[in-house]
C-alpha cells in the first residue's frame, strides 16, 4: 500500500507553487493599508477631543500639587498663567539656591519655579476669571496657602477648531477643584441669599 504525500520527480511546475505570487502579496498589502487607513481615521476623530482632556488633567495635577506642597511645606505657592503663550507653571517660595525666598528683600528672579508646561497643540487658554475679573491677554498668578485655601478662580480652556471649552473651578476655601464642560460662570451671591 503506498501513502499519499510528496512524490519524487514531481514535475517543475509542482514545486514551484511553495510561494506567494505578486498578485497574492498586492491584496494582502491593498488589504492592510485599507485597514491601516480606517484605524487612523477613527483616531484622528479622538485625538482633538483627547488634548483637551489631557490639558484639563494635567492642569489639575498642577494645581493639585501646588495646594499639597503649600499645606505640607507651611508656605504659600503660586500657580502662573501665562495667557499669550498658554502655558503655566508652579512657583514656589524657595530660592534658586534652596533657602527661602524672601518678598521684598530678593529679586523676583531668583525664586524657584518649576519649568513652564504648554497645553497640549491646539488648546489655550480662553480666560482666567480671578476673584470676579476676567483677563485672558497676560500673566495671571494665583496662590495656595498652607490652610488649603486658594485664590478663587475658574480657568476656561478652548479648542477654537472645533469649539469646545472646558472650566476648571477652583474653590476659595478650600482650593478643591471642579470640572465643567464647556464654559461655566459661577453666579455672584446677592443680598437675597443671605435672607
């Protein structure tokens, strides 16, 4: 009984049938570079979205940080905005040189600050309203002090191309934050609400 299987002395044209033919590969790349195609599609659909929340985020992380280094170090730290180049940074109440920076006696350059983070490509900052008054054209700082509190302010970041906004609130008292989507105005008390 013989067994099926490769023969010896099969013909040419047999044995050269191991590969792919150049019309087999053209499909198989026409197929990939389809798919490769719809992937990054879907992914430049969620890219815009997700450098705002990115920027959101990491904003936070900074405003988070500064509020726990003023309680745990005992000392007040600023936050700055800088509204033209939209960008921010930490500043601390040290000296370039590790001692403690002293207002009025040091010069403003010599106190540390951290490097200046920009917001992700295609965010900026809208406006920074600051105990009520909005500036959105220059430097802005506010603070956090060793109790927790910080300056009251809302940070209103924007993706003009697709015009999306996003508020970042800081609460006075207890410099907590709160996320709102889109742009938010918090309402002034008035006399009736304190009848």
């Amino acid at each position: 009984m013989k067994l099926p299987g490769p023969q010896r002395g099969a013909p040419a044209r047999q044995r050269a049938r191991a590969g792919f033919t150049i019309l087999e590969l053209g499909i198989v790349l026409l197929i990939l570079g389809m798919v490769t195609f719809a992937v990054s599609v879907s992914y430049d659909a969620l890219v815009p979205r997700e450098r705002l929340n990115t920027s959101v985020r990491e904003l936070a992380d900074i405003l988070r940080q500064a509020r726990s280094e003023a309680m745990s170090r005992n000392a007040e730290f600023l936050v700055e905005y800088d509204l033209l180049q939209h960008r921010y940074r930490m500043i601390t109440p040290l000296a370039k040189d590790g001692s403690r920076w002293v207002e009025g006696v040091d010069e403003e350059e010599f106190r540390y600050a951290t490097q200046w983070e920009p917001l992700r490509p295609g965010v900026e900052f809208s406006q920074v309203t600051l105990a009520g008054t909005e500036f959105s054209g220059e430097v802005v700082r506010v603070r956090f002090d060793p109790l927790g509190s910080a300056s009251d302010h809302l940070v209103t970041l924007a993706q003009p191309v697709y015009n999306t906004t996003f508020t970042v609130e800081v609460l006075p008292l207890t410099g907590l934050i709160r996320f709102h989507e889109g742009t938010y105005e918090r309402e002034l008390p008035t006399d009736r609400d304190f009848d």
